[in-house]
C-alpha cells in the first residue's frame, strides 16, 4: 500500500518565462520536474512515487495562460490553462462545448481553480479526463525544447503507460484545436463511484460531425479514458457509424466495437468486466448525445 | 416552571466562533518549549520485532529523544488496559486480558500496520518526522489473517503468536424455545449477510499534548477526546500515579463519531515523553495514520433465519454473527454485543437465538463507531424482513407493522442480555406511530403506481423501509455543577465532552429553564477533569439523558437556594416569586424584584467580613449533583428511501430520505435534526461507498481519500424529518439519545430501496456498501439484465 505521506524535500525554484523553465529543465532533466496546478505531481511526491530534486514552477510564468482564437476558425489555449478556465470561457463554451463539459465533471472547484490542461496531459495518466475528448476534437500540442519547437498529434502523444513523447528538455506550451464545423459536436462522459470528486472509473468521449443532409454521419471520432494503458482512440468504432443514420442498432455495434478495442484492466477499484460494461454504455450515450445535440441545433439553428 | 427554552430552536452558541475559525483544537496549543512527536510504525500486518536500532535518529539534529517500550516508565510497559469490562457470562478463549490488548509502544510482536513501535520527539513534526525514518526497525514477518472467516478453521494463520486461536470469545443471547418455533413455523427465510468496516472519519484527527508541572509533578493533558475521566484514569495507571496527578482537557474537537473514545497507545505515549524530558510534548495525527491507527467497526458475517406463523407473524430469530475485531479488544465487546442485542428491534420475538463469535485479525481494531454495531444488526433484521415479505408477496411494511410492539406494551422486556449484562426492557415509545408516520411523509402508498410508470419509462426507482430500537443514555452516571457568579451570570460546568453536539447549547437551555436566565448568560464548562472530578463522557447517545438530567437536578438545587433567599429578601412566599431575566420577582409588582446578583452577596453571608449565614443553609448559590439512570433509554425511528438505480453503470442517486424519530423529549429541534441529517450523512457513507478494504496479507488498501470515498454535498439528500416526543421514564428531563438514529437505519433502508428499484431483475442485495461495480456484478448474473442495459 502507497501512502499520502509529508511531501519528500526538494528545492523549489519559481520561472518567469519559457526560456528560464527551459534552460532550468536543460540543466538537470532526470532531477527536476514542472509545477504547474500540482495535482497529480504533489500526490505523487507524497506517495514517493517521485522525489524530484528540484522543482521549477510555472505559476509565473504568464505567457503559458491564454485562450486565443485562430484566424483559420480554430482556437489555442496554453499549457496553464486551469480547468475553470476551460470551463468557463466564453469561447470554449461555445466552440469547444464539450470541453467545458469535461471540466465541469473534474474533481471540485478547489482543484479546477488550480489544475492545468497541460498538467493533466503531461502526467500522461490513462485515468485524466482531456486526453479523450481533445484527441476526438483533433487537438495537437506544441513541445518546446532546446533544439526548437515542433507540434505532435495528441493521438500520437502517449506511446505508453505513464509516458509522453516528450523528450526529458521539452515543455509543453500550448494546445491547438481545429476549427469546428456547424454541424458537429461532441459529449464526454465519466463514470466514477462517487457523484463527484471522485477518480475515473472509466470516461468516452464522442465527437460527431453530420453531413450536410442533417441526419448521416460524415465522420466519429471516439475516445476512452481509463480504458487502456494509454488514453485510447477506438478508431473502428468510430468509422463504424460514418455514413449512417442513428439508430439503436448500430449503437449497439458501436459500443461492441469500442469494448473490443480497449483494453482495460482490472484493480481493486473496478474490474475488467465492470469496466468494459461502462465502456459500452458510455460509449453508447456520448454517442447519442453528441448526435441528438448537434441535430438539434442543426435543425433549430442555434449554433 | 414552564419550559421557555428546552424544545426550542436555539441555533448553535458554539457555531459563530467555529465557523470563522476561532475554535480551539488542541493543534492550536502553544505552549512554551513545546515538542512535536512522531511514531515510528509497523509496515507489517504480523511481524516479530527482533531489534531496533535508533542511533541514527538520536544523532539527528533537533531530536530530542526516540524511545522504545524499554525507555517508558515501568509502569507503562504493559497492555494498555481494556475500556469496558466483558461481561462475565461470555465465554473468553484467551488465558488473560493482555494477550488481547495493545502494549503502548511494540514488545516483541505487531499485529496490524500501524501498530506504534517506537516514538521520536524533536523541534518539529518534520525533524521528528525524518528521524523516524531513520529508525532502524528489523521485523521477522510472519503470516497474517486478514479474512474473518478463514482464521477461524483449522491450521489457520493465527494473528498472534500467543493465542491459542483467533477466536477471542464466544457470547449468546437467547430467550424461549428458539428451535421449537422453528419447527411449527409456516415459513422460514434466511439471509447471510456480510457488513463491511470503515474508519469514522473526523474532520480533525486525534492529537494529544501533555505538560509536566514540575513544582507539583501534576501532568496535564490536552487530547481530541470523548471521555476524558476514562483517559485520566488509564493515563494515570499507566504512568503509575494517582489519578488526581494528571488533568485531562479537551478543547474544541472536530468530530469523535466513536473511535475517540479509547485511551490510545498516542496519549500514553506523548504524556511519558513530557514527563521524561520535562517539556511539553504534542502528537498530532496525520490522515494515513487514522486510517491505519484509529479503530474502525462494521466487520460482521451474518447468518440468520426468520420463522412467521400463517400470519406473518414472527415465531422466532435464529443464527449466528461472526464479528471481527481486527487486532486486539481495545472496548472489550461493546461492538458486537450491542450489535447482536440490538437485531430484536421493535418487534415481538418470543423465541431468540443468537450466537456470536468474536475473532481476531491482523487489522486495525475495532471499537466503536456511530451506531456501534446497531447499524450491522438492524441491517440484519430488516433484511430478513424485506426477504419474508418478498417470498410472501406482501407489502415489507405491512409486515413490519403486524410484528411491531405496541404503544401499550411499555414498557417491555425483550428478554435479552445488553452489553453490560442488564436486561434490555424498552421503556417508552410508540412504534406503530413512528411507521406509520414515516410511510405518511415518505408518500409510501403512491410509490408503487409511480414505481410502475417509471418502469415503463425505462427507469428503475425503489422505495425501502427500515425500523431501529436503539439503546441510548448509557450509564453510570453523569454530574454537573450549576454555579451562579458574583455577576449573577451563571456557570455550567458538566462531565460530558462533546465533538460538535451542541452540548454548550443544549445545556444552556436546560439550565435557563431552571434559573430564568438568559441563555447569554450562561457560560457552559466541558471536558475538564479539574473541573469535575467524575465524569463518563460523550459516548453511545448519552449526554442529553445524563448530563442534560444532572444541569437540570442541579439547577433546580440552585433555584431552590435563590427562592430561599429571595423569599427573605423580598418578604414572599415562594409561590408569589418567579425568576426571569437573572431576577427574582415579585408576581404582579414590577417593582420588586432582586438580582442573582444581590442574592449571591447574600448567600456570602453579605459583601464585607463579619456577617452571618444559617448552618442549614450552605453558602454560595451553586450545586453539584450526579444523575445515575436505573437502565438505557430506548429511542426508535424509521427509515423511508427512495432511490433510482442507472443499470447501466451501477450508479445510485437516493432521491428521498424520510426519518421520524422518537428520541423522547426534544431539548432542541435544530439540533437533532443536525444530528439525524448528519448520521444519515454517515449512513449513506456505510451503505455506499465507504470501503475500507485490506488485502490477503492485510495490508490496508485504502489507506487515503482519494480511495476510501467518503458521502459528499453531491451523495448525500436533505433529510426530511418527523419528531415524535415519548418522554423518557428513566431521567426526569424524558430524554433518550439523538446522536445515532440516522446512521443506525440508513444502510438498511437504502439496501432495501435498491432491491426494490431492481425487483425486475430479481436479485437479492445482502451486503454493503454496495457499490456500482459490485452492483453490476450482481446485476450481471441476473438473465433479465444485459438486454436492458441503456
């Protein structure tokens, strides 16, 4: 058993800008970790499964904390971005609804007021909630190292358990999204034992773009937390649906296709089975409310 | 005298000060010199300990002194002594008692992780924090039983190496031919059940600082407590002193719920530490360590049986409950015989028959905690009800209703042995009533029809019912001083000790209703052993009863007093006179009156030497009185719940939550209903999501609150409530208990709600918590179920 011990000692050494928490994390990359929201990290120390030497924080350094429209119609929000923030935004909530979504169902207002969308995908936990639904949404991220910067699909960020492709010098300053078409939109859903506050069972987010005729499906993406070592897009599920008409049948298929393409594992916390059953059911009711939403504002005009 | 303030709606006199943080909790002490402690701990469920080696830690900088059991004071190398006594008709399978309880610091063997082995004390929590990791501890790890039920056969691990088993003891409660009306029942069901442990969750964790006068060699101690008279008398054994050598105070505390109501190893510990090195020391209790350091309840294997004749009616109860006590008897046995004890519950049972076993693990030991035991045998009964009345196809609370005892059978013996070996005879309550009453706010006889349209709607909402009996106003004794101030202001000083009850409110009320003076006035004094010399404590739902009925004795001896003294002073007859606002009056002339005040210098003898007083008459204007109840109290209540059950993922939203309770006279309303929203607070925890769990080796799994999931804002419904008042025959206040009424029921209730909403499906729910993932699994058996799932 793994406790929540006093926190290990390290030193502490506050960043103004992206160039200091470079060179910083240059000089001693094996030793030294970013401190962000601190959420997942300050657990880790206190349960040892880290002891960091040094650590850098990113609270001053401001140039991480933004949310900007692109002028191609798609949207950027650096790294310090909390969850309330993204919860919050005008923009995202119009833009990027399902986003907001996802931050509302995270933990309480304590920890979204501190916790960042960069913390939450560099921890590369299989239990954090935005790898999902950003990777359903197309989203990419900008890694920022010595030898220069270069942008990396978020699909493509986990290789494996707890891993980034990060190298050890590189920060990650921003996430870029696509624009959005009128006719999509997306629903992330989350399970946990508790009604809130409370770690992830098991979450499926879902992102449906419509074709023009309002009713077929021009493309799905679909994407798991917690149900595979690493945030897991179901790729077959989600083409399974492209061209068709919501119906409950071929819900049904998608869910099953989606449980074949995970992986989850069992624990104390919830077994193989359990799991699986949440991931057809998730799966099934991100999809359909992602679908009905898009339709009817499609239909109502709303967006 | 009318009753002004008792069953009024005073809001709390402590909350102002506790909501802006100006409590007082023993974390807040700051004493001169004073050390901080930190406990070198067993990371094994079962070892030996062959050696400990702490040069390392002494050499710290800052550390002070690390001391092994061999450093305490001889007297304290010994178990510490047992809390409560085991009645003699229980069978013990242990030699002695200190085979069976917990040495202060490790002697040559550990029994659970977290079991104290050494202490180290410093400058600071963080030195003394890092020297004990430097504490060289070598352990022989030895086997250890973590499953109940497998430690009890044969060429079982035993959790001791001393114990000859781990069964620990044995006891039975019976009353009439129990086998005999099993054998001419119409119907038999039976039911095995399994209730699992938690950890009772304060906000404030224990903490203990002790001081040592040296002019006087007095100890004082300062400890997050429930019954601090208990602590002084362990501690002053332990340190080999009488007892008038160490004061114990408890300040502000944040919540007991029942584990603080032990002397622990900590306190005995910490107060040698300040009387070795002659400064004050302090301990602190972290989160990991009351997960793995402060006693939990709720271990129990059931299996038990209902017979009813051709009319529903109950013939008799029988089975056995299999408890575990994890490593030691810190309590002795309250846990399960109060449990085991409490199952009866409102109904008429002739025949009775339960045998208990009590076992011993390598897990943190139990003592009590809210409900102690009654939420377990409650839920055993009333799970045996719901399982009659589903088999019998009738309505479960027209079954209950047929089998309740009446209003007109008080009071009435059940005939079965409690915890201390007394009888238990209910003395008042109308149960009956207290259903019917429950049914009427929960729209019982509505739900079925709206049960059926919402299933046709795909939605799966279920109603349950549960009743308890639940002995309150433990004794022996409890005392109280009512002390008027030369101000004519007055002082209440009493044994009880409470963690957030409102006693300073409760008290107040009490004693205003004696003296007709202004709750401002009145200034209520708790747990302080300097105060009081004898005291109990704030334990088992019982201060309202016996504190509350010693303010109410002693304010009436002061009352009498200042009649006395006013009759001269204002040349009336008692009759004529009425006391209000710190005055005496004069009935019908406004100007004549006198103030406590006045009286107080006349109860001196006057304000200047040379006066005279009556021998008859003693001075001053206070009184101490003990109250001694002949028996418990016994409230009742019932449960009503409401939930919807997702099939689909297991989750369950209770959508309504209907207590009344009958906890006799009602001293005042917000309080208990604070309590019974809390305790429901707390049921919800137990039927839900509260796991403590530990592994095959013992080791706890849950040791944080990121795992072990306690009810939050979002969990947890607003509690409707109905008050019935059945006044007490035992204390002359007609009180009983309101402290564990909405925990003792609500696992029960909301169980029941949930196999109801999944009748469909037709599974049977024998244990809690329930959580989504078991309910799945559950759901999962069932064929009906995996075409249904949305």
């Amino acid at each position: 058993m793994t406790y929540l011990r006093r926190l290990p000692k390290f030193e502490y050494v506050g960043a103004r800008s992206v160039r200091e928490v470079s060179d910083l994390l240059a000089r001693r990359p094996d030793e030294t970790r970013l401190l962000a929201g601190g959420t997942d990290l300050i657990l880790q120390m206190r349960r040892r499964e880290v002891a960091p030497r040094y650590l850098v924080g990113l609270k001053g350094v401001s140039e991480l904390a933004f949310v900007r429209q692109q002028e191609d119609g798609g949207m950027t929000m650096g790294a310090l971005t909390t969850f309330q923030d993204i919860e919050t935004s005008p923009l995202i909530r119009e833009k990027y609804g399902i986003l907001s979504q996802t931050a509302s169902q995270i933990g309480g207002v304590e920890i979204r007021g501190v916790a960042t969308i960069g913390g939450n995908l560099m921890g590369a936990q299989p239990c954090s909630d935005f790898p999902a639904p950003l990777i359903t949404l197309g989203a990419k991220v900008k890694l920022v190292g010595k030898d220069g910067e270069r942008l990396v699909a978020l699909e493509d960020f986990f290789p494996e358990y707890g891993r980034t492709v990060a190298a050890p010098d590189e920060i990650l300053t921003e996430i870029l999204l696509p624009a959005t078409s009128k006719l999509s939109g997306g629903c992330y859903l989350k399970f946990h034992d508790r009604h809130a506050m409370d770690m992830t069972i098991t979450g499926a987010a879902a992102f449906v773009t419509l074709n023009d005729d309002r009713q077929t499906c021009s493309e799905l993406k679909i994407a798991l937390s917690s149900s595979a070592p690493v945030p897991k897009r179901v790729k077959k599920a989600g083409a399974f649906l492209q061209g068709k008409k919501l119906t409950e049948d071929a819900l049904e298929e998608t869910a099953a296709l989606a449980c074949q393409e995970a992986e989850p594992r069992s624990s104390w916390r919830a077994r193989r089975e359990f799991r699986l059953e949440l991931i057809r059911g998730l799966t099934k009711r991100a999809v359909r409310q992602a679908w009905e939403e898009v339709m009817a504002t499609a239909n109502g005009g709303r967006k | 005298m009318g009753a002004k303030e008792i069953g009024a709606r005073v809001k709390r006199r402590e909350d102002a000060a506790l909501l802006v943080g100006r409590g007082s909790y023993v974390g807040d002490l700051r004493l001169a010199g004073m050390l901080d402690a930190a406990f070198v701990r067993s990371p094994h469920a079962h070892a030996l300990v062959r050696s400990i080696r702490a040069e390392a830690a002494r050499r710290l900088p800052g550390v002070h002194a690390v001391l092994t059991l061999a450093d305490l004071p001889a007297s304290m190398q010994v178990p510490i002594p047992m809390a409560s006594v085991i009645p003699a008709a229980v069978e013990k399978l242990y030699a002695s008692e200190a085979e069976v309880t917990q040495y202060c610091l490790a002697r040559d063997e550990v029994c659970y992780v977290g079991q104290t082995v050494a202490v180290v004390v410093a400058d600071d929590r963080y030195v003394a924090e890092d020297a004990a990791e430097l504490v060289e501890v070598e352990y022989d790890v030895l086997d250890s039983a973590s499953d109940p039920q497998g430690a009890l056969g044969n060429g079982a691990v035993l959790s001791h190496v001393r114990l000859p088993s781990n069964l620990a003891c044995r006891l039975r409660l019976a009353k009439g031919d129990v086998d005999a009306a099993f054998q001419r029942a119409a119907h038999v069901f039976r039911e095995s059940l399994h209730t699992h442990r938690g950890s009772a969750s304060p906000m404030e964790g224990r903490g203990v600082a002790a001081a040592l006068d040296t002019a006087t060699g007095t100890l004082t101690v300062w400890s997050s407590a429930q019954t601090p008279h208990n602590n002084q008398r362990v501690l002053a054994e332990l340190m080999g002193g009488s007892l008038e050598m160490v004061r114990v105070i408890v300040p502000d505390v944040g919540g007991g719920f029942g584990p603080k109501a032990i002397c622990y190893a900590e306190e005995a510990v910490v107060a040698a530490c300040a009387a070795v090195l002659a400064r004050p020391v302090r301990w602190l209790e972290d989160r990991r360590e009351h997960f793995i350091a402060t006693t939990q309840e709720r271990d129990q294997y059931w299996e038990v049986e209902i017979a009813l004749d051709r009319d529903a009616r109950i013939l008799g109860v029988r089975g056995r409950m299999l408890h575990d006590n994890g490593a030691y008897l810190p309590l002795g046995l309250i846990t399960p015989h109060t449990g085991a004890a409490t199952m009866h519950g409102p109904y008429e049972i002739a025949n009775f028959h339960l045998d208990v076993s009590v076992v011993l693990t390598n897990k943190v030991p139990v003592s009590v905690v809210r409900g102690a035991g009654r939420p377990e045998g409650v839920f055993a009964m009333e799970r045996l009800m719901d399982r009659a009345a589903r088999s019998l196809g009738m309505d479960p609370a027209d079954l209950r209703r047929r089998n309740l005892i009446r209003p007109e059978q008080m009071p009435y013996s059940i005939g079965l042995v409690y915890r201390h070996g007394e009888t238990v005879t209910y003395d008042s309550g109308d149960y009956p009533a207290s259903q019917a009453k429950a049914l009427e706010l929960a729209g019982y006889d509505a739900f079925a029809s709206r049960q059926a349209d919402a299933l046709r709607a795909g939605r799966y909402i279920g109603i349950g019912v549960a009743n308890f009996v639940e002995g309150t106003g433990l004794g022996p004794f409890e005392g109280a001083t009512v002390r008027v101030l030369p101000s004519g202001k007055v002082h209440v000083i009493a044994g009880c000790c409470p963690q957030g009850q409102g006693h300073k409110t409760a008290l107040a009320q009490v004693c205003a209703d004696q003296l007709g003076v202004r709750l401002d006035d009145i200034t209520v004094v708790t747990g302080d052993t300097g105060a009081i010399p004898m005291g109990v404590g704030t334990i088992a739902s019982r201060s309202g009863a016996n504190a509350g009925s010693a303010v109410l004795l002693a304010g009436a001896e002061v009352r009498k007093r200042i009649l006395r003294l006013a009759c001269k002073n204002l040349e009336a007859r008692e009759d004529d006179l009425e006391l209000s606002e710190g005055r005496v009056h004069l009935k019908g002339d406004p100007a004549a009156s006198v103030s406590f005040s006045e009286l107080y210098r006349a109860a001196l003898g006057g304000a200047r030497l040379g006066g005279w007083l009556s021998p008859e008459i003693p001075p001053g204007l206070e009184a101490t009185t003990y109250f001694t109840p002949r028996q418990s109290a016994f409230c009742n209540g019932t449960h009503v719940t409401e939930v919807e059950v997702d099939i689909g993922t297991g989750r369950i939203r209770i959508e309504r939550y209907v207590v009344v309770h009958d906890c006799g006279r009602v001293i005042n309303p917000l309080i208990v209903e604070g309590q019974v929203q809390g305790g429901v607070a707390h049921g919800v925890g137990n039927a839900l999501l509260e796991f403590m769990g530990y592994d095959d080796d013992a080791q706890p799994l849950t040791a944080t609150f990121l795992d072990y999931l306690l009810p939050n804002a979002a969990c947890v419904p607003r509690v409707e409530i109905g008050h019935l008042e059945s006044p007490s025959p035992i204390n002359p206040l007609g009180v009983k208990g309101a402290g564990e009424g909405g925990t003792i029921g609500a696992p029960a209730a909301i169980i029941a709600a949930i196999e109801n909403a999944l009748k469909p499906f037709d599974i049977a729910i024998s244990e809690f918590p329930l959580t989504p993932r078991r309910l799945i699994e559950l759901l999962s058996r069932s064929a009906k179920w995996g075409a249904l799932a949305p």
